[in-house]
C-alpha cells in the first residue's frame, strides 16, 4: 500500500483518495494504478454511491470500432479531448491508433500536452495574449508539439499580428480557417469572407494557414435526408473554399488539413474530408463522444448512422458509461427518490436513462421495465416514476439502479475520477479527469 506522505501527486498516476466523490471512506489511499488490484465491486457495495463507472469492453469496442472506420474512409482521427479530459483515455486513443488530439481552450491544450499528445487542434478561435503566449510556452518546451488552432476573420487576425509584434521571438501559429453557418457558432459565412481572411492570413508573418476546418453536429437533426442535404452543402462550401486557397497559395503547409465531424453525423463528412488539390491532405475527424457513447442523445443519432453505413445491430458504438444511485426514499405511491442530482449527471440534453436494477446484496443487476423514467433531477436527487402495472417491479429502499446517460461531455466533468469495471461490475482499472 502507498504512504500517502510520500505520495507526488503524479499527472497520469495520481493518489486517489476520500477527498474525491466515489472513493470509499473505508479504504487508505491508493495510486490509480493499484485501484484495479483492489478487489472492489460496485454491486457489492464496496464503493460509495452516486459513482460514475466505465465499461472497459465497451471502452476498447468503441476505440477500435471508429478507428476502423477511419481507416476505411483513409482519413484520420484527431479525437475532441474535451469530452473526457482524461489522460488514461487520451492514451488509449492514441494508443489505438487516433493521429493526434483536439482541445477547446490552451488550458485543455496544456493537458493533453501533458498526457503525451504532440500533434493538437484548437477547434476554436485565440485571441487573448495569455493564451497566444500560452501556445508559444508549449510550443517552446516541446520541440515535436504541433498546435494549429482556428481563425474566422481579419479582426482576430490583428490580435494575433499585435501581439506578435510584442513578442518578436515567438514562431509563426499554424492556423485553420473555419467555415461557419448562419445562425450558429463561429465561423465565416460566406465564401466571400473566408477567402478574405484567408488571404490576410497569408499575407501575414504572425500566422500561416495549413487547413480548413468547420463543425456540422449543432445542425444534426437524426432524419437522414436533412442531414445529408445540410452536410452535403456544408462541405461543397468547405472544398470550393480549400480550391480557391489551393490555387491562390494561400496555404503554407506541405500537407493541407481538412477537418470536420462531430459525434452525431460524422459519416456524412468523413467521405468529403480529402478533396482534390495541388497539395496533399490529410482529412481529420474530430468525433470526440465515441469512446462512452451512450443511452441517450448519441444513442438516437448514431443508430441512423448505422442504418446509412450497413452496420448490423449491436455492431457499432456500445455506450459505455454508466451512473450508479441508490433507491433513499418511496415517499408516494409511483415514485422513487435516488440518489444522484444534477451534482453527478448530465441533464442538458435529455434525463438519465434506467437502464438495471440490483436489490439490495445482489451482485447482479437486471433490465428494468420501459415504463420507468427519471423525470426531474434536484442537485442530489433523482425523481424514479412507473406506471401503476410496473408497481410489483418497483424499487425499494437500498435497492441500486443504474443510470444511462445522455451526452458524455456534461457527465465526465462532475467527476475527478472513474472507476472502469468489467461486465460484472468488478473494477479493474480507473481513469481520473482534469477539468
């Protein structure tokens, strides 16, 4: 067992103690490493509840699942760390395969960095000097980091140019330009306007472009023919753009980048991520959610994605996180009060899901009926209701019931850590996350 006083407070192998939620009171501190040789249950009730857990064959399904898909469409994967800010998980996907890693702020970057990633995006616009100055810290300690990072206009072209010229020594930022659509997040509008601020970019010693990049998920509906007339216009704008920069030499790179692909419809731009031009390129899926998937959202849109690529069922994504609650309270008829709230789940695109129930001392759970839905959520408390039929299936107090949950990015960053279980709920490995 360690000594917690000589413990160093590792990046990837951290002590784990009772001062992070899920970690048992009972039990002395351990190194995340040595969690898994602990001979913890979660069904046997040796961890506390609420407790997020990872199923590892589901985790290494997923892993391998997309980046089989990549392969087939020869493109690469360049997996949104944002997702889980973890660094075991960082490794396993790059582990299986992924090209590199992409952030959404220098401070996510910085992570990653430290997790081992060298070959990063920034799928979002840097404007502010601490983060410039940021980029250029890394970038310096790392003589084998790369950091490309995204622009959409001239005017955060002149923060980037300011503040090279305060800083002289700094190296040109590799940047993308990000092609935008109306009424959503950042991006260039119109061709017009990209092509503008391409050529700034080019004209310009603080920065030199090497991609083009843009985000279709926000516009993903789950019908097919909407999605596929969206991202069919969505790329047709990003490959006329990369043709006119092509062939102007806006691009100063020996490989241009071209990215998309959120977690929702990413078969529907992985095909146009390798468009025809005078340069190699190299297309860059950005899918982040794959690696847990889940009940929920992802679950929805991803089954349509399945049906387009001939998936067969159970072929594709396995979600892969789940949230354990105990049964604390059956004030009235119908009703079950958990106990997990908005402290421990995600909640921003839909309810958790039921998904098994375990009684109480049994280590084996069981699917619960469709009628039971959580249909409010309060910081520490789940509202559990069924229907009048289901009432000889119901929980009683100190019974388990397991959670499915929607959206895997809300749900990671409640939590400093995870245990990874195996089907049985054997933990056998652990995961801690930086947010």
């Amino acid at each position: 067992m360690t000594d917690i006083s000589s413990s160093t407070h590792d990046f990837i192998d951290p002590l784990l103690s009772d001062r992070f939620k899920g970690y048992p009171r009972t039990q002395p501190p351990r190194l995340r490493s040595e969690v898994g040789a602990a001979g913890w249950n979660v069904l046997a009730g040796d961890l506390p509840l609420p407790l997020a857990v990872l199923k590892r064959e589901a985790l290494e399904h997923n892993l391998q699942w997309m980046q089989a898909r990549v392969r087939e469409w020869g493109i690469d994967l360049a997996p949104h760390g944002k997702t889980t800010m973890s660094p075991q998980l960082f490794q396993r996907q790059l582990d299986a395969g992924a090209w590199g890693l992409t952030f959404a702020t220098v401070t996510q970057l910085a992570v990653g960095v430290a997790a081992g990633a060298r070959r990063t995006l920034i799928a979002n616009q840097v404007v502010s000097d601490e983060d410039l100055a940021g980029i250029q810290l890394l970038l310096a300690d790392h003589a084998d980091l790369r950091v490309v990072f995204l622009v959409d206009s001239v005017a955060q072209l002149a923060l980037i140019e300011d503040w090279s010229k305060r800083n002289p020594a700094s190296v040109p930022f590799e940047v993308m330009l990000e092609i935008g659509i109306d009424g959503g997040r950042t991006g260039c509008r119109t061709h017009a306007e990209a092509v503008a601020v391409a050529s700034a970019v080019r004209a310009s010693g603080a920065a030199k472009l090497v991609g083009i990049e843009s985000y279709e998920g926000l516009n993903a509906t789950g019908s097919t023919e909407q999605d596929t007339a969206f991202a069919t216009a969505l790329m047709d704008r990003i490959e006329a753009v990369a043709r006119h920069c092509d062939t102007q030499q806006f691009f100063e790179t020996d490989e241009v980048l071209v990215s998309a692909g959120g977690s929702a419809i990413f078969d529907l731009v992985a095909g146009r991520l390798k468009p025809a031009l005078g340069s190699p390129v190299r297309g860059l899926l950005r899918s982040g959610c794959y690696v847990t998937h889940d009940h929920g959202f992802y679950k929805r849109m991803v089954n349509v994605a399945d049906e387009r690529m001939g998936c067969e069922c159970g072929e594709g994504l396995t979600p892969a996180m789940e949230v354990w609650a105990n049964v604390q309270s059956r004030p009235e008829p119908g009703l079950a009060i958990l106990s997990v709230g908005k402290r421990d789940v995600s909640f921003d695109m839909s309810m958790p899901i039921p998904i098994a129930h375990a009684a109480r001392g049994a280590l084996q759970s069981h699917a619960v009926p469709a009628s039971w839905k959580v249909t409010a959520l309060n910081d520490q408390h789940a509202y559990l209701r069924w229907d009048a039929n289901d009432e000889a299936q119901a929980p009683v107090v100190g019974d388990r019931v397991g959670l499915g949950i929607s959206h895997p990015c809300t749900t990671f960053d409640k939590w400093h850590w995870m245990p990874v279980v195996e089907n049985d709920y054997r933990v056998s490995d652990a995961v801690v996350i930086h947010f």
